[in-house]
C-alpha cells in the first residue's frame, strides 16, 4: 500500500540486482533538503535544555524552566496531531513554511521576554512547540518523494543518521551557548534556524501527489494505529534509557557526570546503526524487523541494570543504540507501507505525536517508581511496560492494511 512507480528526483527507474548506495543520495534537491532538515530539527533537539538554562538564575529557577518544557513537549503532541493531521489536503511547502515562521517568532520572544511572567512564557512555550511540529512528518515525506521507491530505505537511514547527531550534538551546544554567551542565546539560534528552514522551504520542489482516496483522512490515519504503537514503545525505551541512567549510574557508585558522555555515546551509536541499516536489504518485512528490533533494544536496556561497572553499562547501551536507529527506520518505512500516498505526512506527523506521548508518560511512571524503588527495578519496569505495548502492536499489525 502507498507504493506506486513513479518518476521521481534523482536516479530514474527502479535498481537491477543491488540497490543503490548512499552515493545516489548526493543530488542538489537532497543536499538542498538535508540544510532544510538540520536547520528545522536542531531548535527542536535544543528546545527543552534551552528552557531549563533560560530560567534557572531567575525568579522561577529550574522549576519553571522543567515546566516550560513540560508545555514545549505538550505543544509538541498537540500541534502533531491537529496540524500534521492536515497536511496533504493542500500546499505542504507553504503550511510547514509558515509553521516555521511562527516557531522562530515563539523562540525568539522567550530568549527576549524571559523575566515576563510565567503564564506569557507558559503560552510562548507552548506556541514555540505546537507551531512546527507538523514539520518532521512533512520533512520527511519530501524526502520520499524526492527520490525514486528503491532509494527510500537509503534515504530515511541517512534522515535517521543526521537526526542522531543532531541529539547527540545540541546538549553540549546549549550548554555552551547558555554559559558562555547568555542564558536566551540557544533560543536565538533556534528562531535563526527555524526562519532559515522556513525560507529555504520555498526552494525544494513539492511533487505532485497521486490521486487521492475516497476514504476520509481520519479513518485511513486510524487504521495505522498498529504501528504508532511502535513508536510509543520506542520512545518509552528512550525515556527510560536516558530519564533512569543518572540515578543508575549514582546507585552503582559512578560519578553521574558519565551519563552525559554515555547518553552522547548512545546517539552516535544510533547514527551508525542507521547507517548501516541502509547499507543493505535486512530478511523479513520492515514490520517484523521493527518488532524484533525493538524487543532487541529492551533487551540491551534490561542489560544496563545488571552490570556493577561503568564498561558494562556503556556496552549495553551502545548496543541498545545501535538497534534503536533500526526501530526507526523500519517503523518509517512500515508506515509508508500501510499508508496511501496521500496520507503519508499526516501519518508520520501523527507518529511523532505517539513517540512523544510514550516518552512523556513512561517519563512520568518512570519518575513515580524511582520514588518507591531502586533505578534498576524502575528501569525494568519500563522495558515491561514497552514490551507489553509492543506486543499489541506485534498482534494488531497482522490486520490487513486499509484500501487506498
């Protein structure tokens, strides 16, 4: 479902015997798109930090700048699920261009207006979120129309790859931006990069889409409930692996100042299992293979509670990274498949709703558990809880796709 051959960007026709490598990706559109990428995803990645250091020599200190998170996180969801929804049903360019536009404006204001009172920043806070969280669903469904169907699988693990460095890389930019230049500085950057994506927007070309369906947008969208599952419990695996790893790390006798290079390690762990996820055709369909793999990234985070030292859990968290970027890439793909054409920005949109829900209430659980038990046993929790959400995923994905 939601295949169709078409002419698209880049190398024509479908691949004969091996599919096309990494190289096949180097064309201006996809150079073009990955600016487009990098400087819509870093405010993002930088957003939460940001607002913790904004804060925390004022009037609310950290409380508040956790809060403004919190909010940032929920605009997230919330604008997903209402705008992402949307897309598809008119110009994308535009819509995300101007969910950009407004975003940069929400950022730039917070790093302008920080000693405001609080329900002013709560609102921009929120705005800054909800604006462009439609973005990476509609991002990446310009990416897949920017090359032919063959490439696909290169092209979203080379997106998963940039997205992990990004993570991997924005902690240590606000940190420095924050202490070195001024608290507001990594939301100036943010609203800079933002406007910057928003113009650049305008210069990718938007492909014409294949016919739609009869079937309302809502109803085609609910049908891939299966496979927004999977993001839920992927990004419950996330929360745990990086919420619950001081309070591990300091239960174990280990300086917590390690969890900043180890949560590092664990992105740039990611960025290379993506990498070499598109560097061949795996056995099985990308459903089963993000199941398998997401039941292999509980696993190495399940093995993070048993070793007494620093190499062990480094070992089991690296490892834990490298399947995580499988997970993914696999759940992108296992969703264009479900989906039709038409459907894909939405579908995507809403996935990342879904990830954001599971890691901010496995946040929750996991923070309420810490305060009755031990981190390790906290952590095992969560895993179960991913485990269990997978397994309905795992039993709801043997339903057939929706017509398109």
């Amino acid at each position: 479902m939601g295949k169709t051959t078409r002419a698209r960007l880049g190398p024509a026709g479908p691949s004969r015997g091996t599919p096309p490598g990494y190289r096949a990706l180097f064309t201006r559109e996809l150079l073009l798109w990955s600016v487009v990428s990098l400087a819509s995803r870093i405010p993002v990645a930088m957003a939460p930090l940001a607002f913790v250091f904004l804060n925390r020599e004022g009037p609310g200190g950290y409380t508040l700048g956790a809060g403004l998170a919190a909010v940032y996180v929920l605009g997230e969801v919330v604008g997903a699920a209402l705008l992402g929804g949307r897309l598809g049903r008119g110009r994308m360019r535009r819509q995300l261009a101007v969910g950009l536009v407004v975003g940069a404006f929400a950022f730039g204001a917070l790093a302008l207006a920080r000693s405001a009172p609080s329900p002013l920043l709560i609102a921009l806070a929120f705005l800054a979120g909800a604006a462009p969280a439609a973005c990476p669903g509609g991002v990446r469904t310009m990416l897949t129309r920017l090359v032919p169907d063959d490439l696909v699988p290169r092209a979203l693990s080379a997106e998963a790859t940039l997205t992990q460095i990004v993570w991997a890389a924005s902690p240590a930019l606000v940190v420095f931006l924050a202490l070195q230049v001024h608290p507001g500085a990594p939301l100036v950057l943010g609203a800079l990069l933002a406007a910057v994506a928003a113009l650049l927007l305008g210069r990718l070309p938007e492909l014409p889409v294949a016919g739609r369906a009869a079937i309302p947008m809502r109803r085609t969208l609910w049908a891939s409930w299966p496979v927004h599952l999977t993001a839920a419990a992927a990004m419950a695996m996330l929360a745990t692996a990086e919420l619950m790893l001081p309070a591990l790390l300091e239960d174990r006798g280990i300086a917590v100042s390690w969890s900043g290079p180890l949560l590092a390690g664990f992105a740039l762990a990611s960025a290379a299992g993506a990498f070499c996820y598109g560097l061949r055709g795996w056995p099985g369909s990308v459903r089963a293979q993000s199941l398998v793999l997401l039941v292999a990234t509980a696993g190495c985070v399940a093995l993070t509670t048993l070793p007494p030292a620093l190499p062990g859990i480094a070992a089991a968290l690296l490892l834990a990274g490298v399947f995580q970027a499988g997970v993914m890439v696999s759940r992108n793909l296992s969703l264009r498949e479900r989906l039709p054409e038409h459907t894909h920005a939405a579908g995507y949109s809403v996935m990342y709703a879904a990830g954001a829900v599971g890691y901010s209430l496995t946040a929750s659980l996991s923070a309420a558990a810490l305060t009755a038990t031990t981190p390790a046993i906290a952590i095992l929790g969560g895993v179960a809880v991913a485990l269990l959400v997978t397994a309905v995923s795992a039993v709801a994905e043997r339903r057939p796709s929706p017509p398109s």
